[in-house]
C-alpha cells in the first residue's frame, strides 16, 4: 500500500496528511454525511472480532485474573475486557521495509505519514461510555492507553503518541461502540510543540514548571473544578471551547507512563466524575478529548502532562478558521461554577 | 454595556474573546442544535429592516446609478442593493468613550475585545448566493467589502480587519439570508499573524514576495484550478480543507483597497465561477471563506493578500484538536482537477 503523504505549510509551520489511504473522491461527500452511526453489526462488538483485523492487545479475565494478552492469536478470545486493534484506514501507517523507515522525512516541508494508528475498544459493552463505566472497566482503559503508549513510544520512528477519544456523531465518532484512538507519529505536532517549547521558556526564566505554577495558582481561583489527591480539573483561562475543561496531575512528569496504580484509579474516577457532570448538565453533548504529553527524554523537567476535554457546543466557523482566533460564550468562571455545581449533586 | 474580554494562552500564544455579550448558560446548547436556520420572517429580508440595528452602509439604486448612503436615516430605504448593519451581539464592540480606547490592551495577556462586527447583507433576495448571483450584484459585494475595510481600517484602535462568510449551518451561518461579516479588531490574529512574519522572513532571504513567487511555481502546477488576466485560483499544497482552494491576485498588493473596477469585476466572476464548481460537484456544502490582508504599511511590500475558501466536508476531530495536525481525505491535486472540470462544464 502506498504510503499517506505528509505535508507542511511554510508561511504557517503546519502539518497536514494527505490521506490517500482513506482517499475520496468529492462526489462522496454529499452522500456521506446523512449516513447514520448506528450500524446493525458493530464491528467493535463482542462475536464480529472477524470483522476487525487482528488485536495488538488484549486484556482477558481469567480465573478472576487480568491476562494481558499481545498474541495475534487472541483475536479469536471473545471474553476479552478491552481490545486494541490497528485502524483499518490509518492516518498513520507502519513502515513496511527498513527502507521506509529511513526516509520518513524526505525533506523538510514533506514527507510519509509512517506511524501506527490503532483504536482502544473501551468495553464490550456497546454503549458503555466513560460516565457510565464501572470503575474498574475504566481502569482497564487508562491502563491500556499506557501499555500502548510503552510500547509505540519504543519505535524509533515515533516521537509522539496521541490519545484521544470523540463521542457523538458531530465530534466525529463515526461509530458509536465506546472507543478511543491512538495515533503514533514521526513528529512532535503544532500544539504539543508549542506548549513544549513555552513550557521550556517559563523554566529557564523562572526555574519552575509552568504547570506546576498553574496548579499553584489556580488552587483558589473560581476556575477551579474538583481536585482530590492525585489531580486537579479546572477550566483553563483561556479556554476556546465552551466548557472546556482539562485534567491535570499533581505529580510533575511528562507523560503518564509511570503513573501508580492509586494515580491510574484516581484518573478513572475523575474521567467518569466530570464526563459524568458534562453529560448531566448539557444533556450528552459531543465531545473530544486527548491527552498531551511528551515522550522526549529532554522535556523531562519543564513540560507537564495533561488531558483536555473539549465538549463541542460551538461552531468553529469563517472567523475561527480564518484567523486562529476564538470565541467562546460562556467564560470559564461560568462553566466551573456549573460544573462544580453538577459534581455535588 | 460590559465588554467582552480578550484572553491570551501564554503558552500557545492563542488569542480567544470571553464573549459575555452573547453569554450563554451551559443549558443553553442542547436546546439551541435542533433549532432551524429558515426563519418566517427573515431579518434581512427587505421590509424587515426595523428588525435590525440602523445600517451602517447602504448601496441604492436611483435613476440608474448606484447611490452609497451612509446617513443612518437611509434606514427606512427598502430599494437597497446591499445593507450593511452592526451585528446585534458583536463579538467585538466599539469604544464608549476616550478612556476605553486608551484601554484596549490592559497587560500582554488580557484585555479588551474593542472593535466592530457587522454583517453585510449581500442581495434583497434572501436565497442569492454567490453561485447564482447576478455578477453586477456580485460586484455590489465586493465593493462593499472594500468600503467597510476602508472605514474601519483608519481606526486608530483597528489592527485588523476580517472579511468572511459562513455557507449552510453546519459552516456557522445561523441566518440563511445571504450574508458576509466583518470584524475589525485590535490585534492581527493568530493566523494571518503568522504568515506575515513568515512572509516577511521569505522576503528578506529572497528578495521576493513568497506568494508571487507562489504563483509563478503553481502556474503549471496540477493544482492550479483557473486563472484570469488578475486572479489565480488554486489548491494550495498543503491544503487542511477537503476540496479548498485560494483566490490570489496577479497584482502583488497587501490588501483590496486599491483595487480598480476590473480587477473587482473580476473577483466577482471568479468567486461565481468557482463557488458555482464547488455546489455543482458537492451538492451545495457548507463552506467557509475568508480574506486574508494587512492594513500594516510596514507589511506592504512583503504581504500579499487572498481569499481562502474552505469547505466544510470533514469534521474536526479530537486528533485536529488536540495536535493541531490535519488529515485531508482528498489531495489538492485531485480537489484541482475536479474542479477545473466542474468549471468547464
């Protein structure tokens, strides 16, 4: 298969895959998008694993045990808790040759999307979302977000792992059995660069974290969500989407990869508490959110891992895409305060 | 009335408006996605013109010339041609007094959004879109952006000034009647920020100007689209937008002010012509489109002004949002070819 392209904007530093992967044609548009998300037969159901190519990961249970299971074999398991399987149509995909992996950046301004993209099947329960998750199933998510972070950040050609996950149709779930996506790239991307870089900057001015300070000074502002030991949830102050909010460790590190078992449980239970007070209080909007971190052994001490929740009750329309610039209707002060309130009852 | 406040992300260096002016509740937007774009009564329909703040700008028709009122009383006026009206809930507002403008910026990081938002009613008749408008009509349009740029630029609290349009509701146009926006605001934002800095960089290693240079290369490309005597219409490169293409003038100028009737006779044909192309090939899908300028005389020799149309076919997801790195399902040779076809036809 002939590799997606990658290319980059030169006034604007930005990249974009050019996916002939899941290439269509124009006329495919109109059609596509009055299609439902509800299918008959789920392919990430239990009993259609046929229909999904073969598992990277598995957790089964067995004997009241979690195996985790990375044999191809398993695919054939049905009784398992969570399944990780490569995206039939990758935005990323592998490197077939020693080749390919030599010339994943041709040039500066262009070069092949070699990476891995894989979907985390949350559950074996169709629609068992985050808010309404047991606890431990959602431990079993976190965990394997990390088991698949081990593994992909190991590859030589990989310099960033993306974790992310949309609920509804209009933030792009185009199926709707719980799931997250994992997308391993060449590159470190925009955002995540930037926030590196400026993290870097406020370090070496100031010899502390800026989200360590950012926790230190959000502790008492009316931006602030929940918090209990492991982690704090407050709307960031210049948040660009309604309601926004992000979930940050108390622990500085730049990735989770050595979260604690107590770190990865109080995770679980923040997801499920917040999404929970989101989907109560504006009846289950959409929603995307993703984790930045960094995998670099260099942004160790100045940049500070953290999950973004962006629910998507806003349009981003000509202004927004033409000038970088947001607006957001309802303040984060506001938002906080609603969410708080939603938490407590 | 309070301002709205701007906010700055120290760490993406991301300018976004805390837009307590339109604030909504969080309850607010389950509600508000099912309402319908038609209304009965159209705002901007003629008739309707009490239903609006006073017009800013009106163009009438008198004894067979074009007449361009600006007196407030030209309200009552029904023969318009165009209307241009302040937007009810501006995401930036004017100054109230001296002291407001002497505050637009109160630090590096707050401040607030002082300005104007005002939308132009682009015909009396509330379904002409661009596509199947009268191209004198068209010209109407055209002019009119360049009257308000040319009001609201000498401002002395104006930076910039945004000219866009919203197609279809699910690109953001809440009102159906035809119309395009205009929000003059106190800073360059973000995006077009960028490629001035990155064009001024181009031109001071080269010696030329990155977008004619741009057009030269593009020429034979297979990305170029169509092209005229003034104007060049192509897939750019790294195109994010499925099927989006640039309109770039020949002349090298950093903004449309100077622009002679032909050259604006021209941009009406060619923004007919290829918006025609795009509803033609998809089935009338919402899109975007925007200018990008610089009123900033220091950028006059470096910048180069255009218009980007971006078509909404794709949906944002957590992965855009997160990393600030596109997929493009459709490359813009393809979105070229397909639509120098849909032209000829």
């Amino acid at each position: 298969m002939p590799f997606n392209e990658l290319r980059k904007d030169f006034l604007l530093n930005r990249w974009v895959v050019i996916a002939t992967e899941r290439a269509r044609r124009p006329t495919d548009f109109a059609k596509e998008r009055t299609q439902q998300t509800q299918t008959n037969s789920c392919p990430m159901c239990p009993g259609n694993e046929n229909m999904t190519p073969p598992a990277v990961l598995l957790y089964l249970k067995s004997n009241d045990k979690i195996v985790k299971d990375k044999d191809t074999f398993s695919l054939r398991h049905k009784n398992w808790l969570i399944r990780t399987i490569p995206n039939l149509y990758p935005a990323f995909g592998p490197p077939k040759e020693q080749a390919d992996e030599e010339c994943i950046m041709k040039a500066d301004n262009f070069g092949y999307a070699v990476g891995h993209h894989e979907v985390i099947v949350e559950s074996p329960k169709h629609d068992e979302h985050p808010s309404d998750a047991e606890l431990p199933q959602l431990v079993h998510v976190v965990d394997g977000y990390i088991d698949r972070l081990q593994e992909l950040s190991q590859k030589h050609y990989v310099r960033y792992v993306s974790i992310f996950r949309n609920h509804g149709q209009e933030a792009g779930a185009s199926l709707s059995h719980a799931h997250s996506q994992i997308i391993a790239m060449p590159f470190v991307p925009t955002t995540v660069a930037q926030e590196i870089e400026a993290s870097l900057v406020y370090r070496n001015q100031r010899d502390k974290c800026a989200f360590c300070d950012l926790l230190e000074q959000e502790a008492k502002s009316q931006r602030l969500i929940t918090e209990d030991e492991n982690f704090t949830v407050l709307a960031p102050y210049a948040s660009v989407n309604p309601m926004e909010f992000w979930i940050i460790p108390k622990n500085h590190a730049p990735n989770p990869l050595n979260l604690t078992n107590p770190e990865k449980e109080a995770l679980a239970k923040t997801l499920k508490t917040t999404l929970k007070a989101l989907k109560d209080l504006v009846n289950d909007p959409p929603y995307n959110y993703g984790i930045h971190l960094s995998i670099d052994k260099k942004a160790k001490e100045h940049y500070h891992w953290h999950l973004e929740v962006y629910p998507h009750l806003a349009i981003w329309a000509g202004f927004e895409k033409n000038t970088g610039v947001y607006i957001n209707t309802i303040p984060p002060e506001v938002a906080a305060a609603e969410l708080k309130k939603a938490i407590a009852t």
